[in-house]
C-alpha cells in the first residue's frame, strides 16, 4: 500500500533542490502531470517511486510521509 505524502513537503524539498516538476519528472521517469497531482494531493506516488523521490531529492522517504502540510495546513502522524 502507498504512504500517504506530505504534498507541501514534496513541493518545498523540490523546488530547494532546484528543480522544476517537468525536471523532477523525467529524473524518476513519470510524467510532470504525475508529479503536479502528487504536489496538489490527489494521489500519492507508489513506495517504487516514493523512494525515487527521496534519491533524487536527497532525503529520507520520511520527510514525504510525516509533519504539517503548508498547503492544507493539515499534519500527518509520524508512522509507527
């Protein structure tokens, strides 16, 4: 089953990296689409590409899936 992501969180560590989501994109092999749905919270990326993620944006998997959402100002639970 997929975690549940931060879209906020996917967004900032995106943009501190620098790249932009047609960029990031192509460095894990989706679409930009795939990637603004992530960012807007519609769907969340599978745990294939949860970790793609954190590769390429250098950073646990952890800083996806926990803390408080800037954009929806909702938080999610630290996994147990």
């Amino acid at each position: 089953m997929a975690r549940r992501i931060n879209p906020g969180k996917l967004r900032e560590l995106r943009k501190a990296k620098g790249l932009s989501a047609t960029e990031l994109a192509r460095a894990i092999d989706v679409s930009e689409v795939t990637v603004r749905t992530w960012e807007a919270g519609r769907y969340n990326p599978s745990p294939r590409n949860l970790s793609r993620l954190a590769e390429v944006l250098g950073t646990p998997v952890e800083n996806f899936t926990t803390g408080r959402c800037p954009a929806c100002g909702r938080t999610l639970p630290e996994e147990s």
